[in-house]
C-alpha cells in the first residue's frame, strides 16, 4: 500500500510511477481522487479540532458562570458549545466516510517503481542482463516435455482431466520420484547454503492476510475461494507461499538484530489463471495446482536492494546446479507487478518451443506490503519504528523446472538423463525410461 502522505506531498512522483507503468486511465483518476480525499480529511480534521478546542475552553467557563450568578453568559456559551459539538459530529461523520473511500483507492493503487526499473509498455520490453549455460542441440527433432512425459509413460493427462478437468496434471514413477527429489535439493539448497530458514505454513488463509500481501482486493478472480469461512473471515486457498509466509510477522515490532529475516517454505500453489484462457493449456506450465519452494525475506530499508540482487542469484543457482539454460531479465515498469518496485525475471530454456519461458520472478516490494501488514522494526540510533521492506522470489516452481529437464535433457531412444545434482536424490538414478 503506497503511503497517504507521498500523495500529499509528492503527487508528482505518484503520477510520474503511473506513467510509467502505463497504468489505466482508471487508475490515474484514483490517484487524483485520492490527493482530494486527503486534502479534505486534512481539512476537515483541523476543523475537527477547532471544535474540540472551542468545547474543551467554554464547558468549565459554563460551570464558573452559573456559580457566579451569570446565568445569560452561561446560556450563550452552552449555545456556542453546542453549535460547536454538532458541527464536530457532522464532520467526524464525513470523516468517517472520506476515510473508507479513501482506504478503498488506496489499496488499488501500484507501488512506486525504482528508478533504476527500466521502462517498458510490456514483458517484450524486458532487457536481457545475462544468459548462463548454453542451448542444447539434437540430432532430432526435439518433442514438448508432455510428449517426452507420455511416452515415459509417467504422465497422463487424460486421467487428470477426468479427476479435475483441464490444467491439473498426473505423474507416476520415476516422474513423481523426480519431483519429491526437487523438492527436497531447493529446501537443502537454500536452507544449508543459503541460510534461509524453512517453515511449513497453512495452504488456506483468511481475507484479511491475502489483503495484507497485496492479493486482496486487486486481484480475486485469480484466486479459489472456498466456501465456508476461516476465523470468521472469507477463505481462500494460496497462491504462493509468500501470502501465509510474508504474513507471519504481521502487526509485529521486530529487534533490528534479528534483520534480515530469510525465509522458504514448500507448498502447494492455487490460481484460477483467469484471463489465461486457450494459453499454454497443455503440459505442466500452466496449471490450477502446482509445488513451488518460494523465497522471502524482510530486511532493512537500505538493505533491499542488495537482498534483491542475492534472493535472484538464490534462485539462479537452483538452474545452474541443474545445468539449465536460462536468461535473466530485468522487468520493466509496465511488468515489474503491481506492488513490485524492482524485479528479474528468470527465464528457462525449452527446446520444444525455441524459447525462453519465465521460470522465477524476483521482486523487492519496499513497503508496499509492509505497510499493509504494519510490520515494523525498532530502529535503535533514532528509537522509532520502521516499515520493513519485503522480497519474494520462486526457488523454484516444480512443474515448469520438471519441463525444461524433460525437454533439455531428451534423449535420442526417448530416456531422460537425470541431472547430476538429482541423482543422489533418486537413489542414484542417472537415466529416465519407461517404467523406471
């Protein structure tokens, strides 16, 4: 959430950010609406206190007066009292009103954008900062990673469909022991060489801590929600790891010692993918249910930036333990997410499609979420409390690294050699073949 008092006082910057992210005419009329809003609850609550004043000086003069015989001094002060406590009331009922609609724009707006955030009108604007490792060639055609999967025979996505329809997926065998391996190399990766501290969270949350990431109330078609409520409140399942996690120290002080906080976890991931229709509705790339190991970390102000540059190279050494080819790109303003202020993109290389597919996106929120959350730190030099900045990033998604191994490491007899760095977690199994 952007702080009110930015946009009063630097509306500017406000309107330059938007400008730069080509954010809808909507979204510019919020903004202005918003200067408004706060000029008159300013307004109106300066008036607030003139009346309390007004009241506050007269009610103890009242008493004197009828004491001292002054019986009409008295009437006129108890008319101007009261003149006075139903103006208050009038205003403090505006208040009241400019404030709710206030705090509704203001959760719709989008994160002032770095400086450094190169500009763009889309991700085709995104600048490549460097690619690693290099593109596999084949003395065949290479095929998709569904077909290499289905002729494995460890996919089927015939018999997903008719468990849930379109977007979920089937594994078996070698396949479903190749992503239980991943799973637990991310965790070791980045919590005994990383030094992040791994949590297991809930995978269905509340309203208010979907609000608090940025969620809520911008993006809910994207979103499950369930039918019955959690903790009184609506529920919802997650969509990544950092809602339940970026939320754990919501409405919290922390020690500036205990910063940076570096966190992953493990979970399953839910998403509508509306607006998504006829795209990428094969294979494992785009699904309503996926594992992913998501990264996290609350830091200093002054120290975000730097985490950014660290979390993003966490997550690109996952690709380069697996030999994977893959780019890094910057996202420009129009891509870098609506509570992004900076962010990469890390994307994978997949034969089958002669491309580069996002396989990690890592991003510095500053305060945006902080603020939501009130998650603060005790600032000992100047003893007052700051707004933590949080970072998130994918290290990684399983179902689209699970397609690049597949679709990079394809053999000509239709086997798939395991990456070295897995093995050990295979029980040392260098090669994928029917019925392994």
């Amino acid at each position: 959430m952007l702080d009110p008092n930015l946009l009063a006082s630097s509306p500017d910057l406000v309107r330059e950010s938007l400008r730069r992210r080509h954010a809808p005419p909507d979204t510019f009329a919020a903004a202005e609406r918003l200067v408004e809003l706060i000029a008159l609850r300013r307004s109106f609550s300066t008036e607030v206190d003139r009346c309390r004043a007004v009241r506050n000086e007269l009610s103890p003069k009242i008493g004197a007066a009828m004491k001292a015989g002054k019986k009409e001094e008295a009437e006129l002060m108890k008319a101007e009292v009261k003149v006075a406590s139903d103006r208050n009331a009038e205003l403090e009922k505006e208040l009241r009103r400019l404030e709710e609609e206030e705090s509704a724009l203001i959760l719709g707006l989008p994160n002032i954008v770095a400086q450094d955030t190169p500009d763009g009108r889309s991700d085709k604007d995104n600048p490549v900062i460097r690619q690693v490792g290099e593109v596999p060639t084949f003395s065949f055609t290479p095929r998709s990673h569904d077909e290499v999967a289905i002729a494995l025979g460890m996919y089927d996505p015939d018999r997903a469909s008719k468990l849930s329809g379109s977007r979920f997926v089937v594994t078996s065998g070698g396949l479903a022991r190749m992503e239980r391996a991943l799973i637990q190399f991310f965790l070791d990766l980045h919590v005994d060489e990383h030094g992040y501290r791994e949590w297991i969270v809930p995978y269905m949350v509340t309203r208010t801590t979907l609000t608090g990431t940025g969620q809520l109330p911008k993006f809910e078609e994207d979103l499950f929600k369930l039918a019955g409520p959690l903790a009184n409140e609506d529920a919802y399942l997650i969509p990544t790891a950092e809602v339940p996690v970026t939320n754990l120290h919501r409405d919290e002080i922390l020690d500036e010692s205990q910063l940076p906080l570096k966190y992953c976890a493990f979970t399953p991931c839910f998403r509508s993918e509306a607006g998504s229709w006829g795209r990428d509705t094969r294979g494992m790339i785009r699904l309503h249910q996926f594992h992913k190991v998501e990264l996290v970390i609350l830091c200093k102000p002054e120290e975000s930036m730097a985490q950014l540059e660290q979390l993003t190279a966490h997550a690109e050494t996952c690709l380069q333990r697996l030999e994977l080819p893959y780019q890094t790109v910057a996202r420009c303003a129009a891509d870098v997410g609506n509570g992004g202020a900076k962010g990469y993109d890390l994307e994978v290389w997949l034969p089958a499609q002669n491309t580069y597919r996002e396989i990690s996106s890592c991003s510095n929120f500053t305060d945006f979420q902080a603020r939501r959350l009130k998650t603060r730190y005790k600032k000992t030099a100047e003893k007052k409390n700051v707004l933590v900045h949080t970072l998130n990033g994918s290290g990684l998604a399983l179902g689209r690294t699970i397609a690049a191994i597949l679709e990079n490491n394809q053999q000509a007899d239709g086997s798939v050699k395991v990456p070295e760095a897995l093995r050990p977690y295979m029980r040392g199994l260098d090669f994928l073949r029917p019925g392994s």
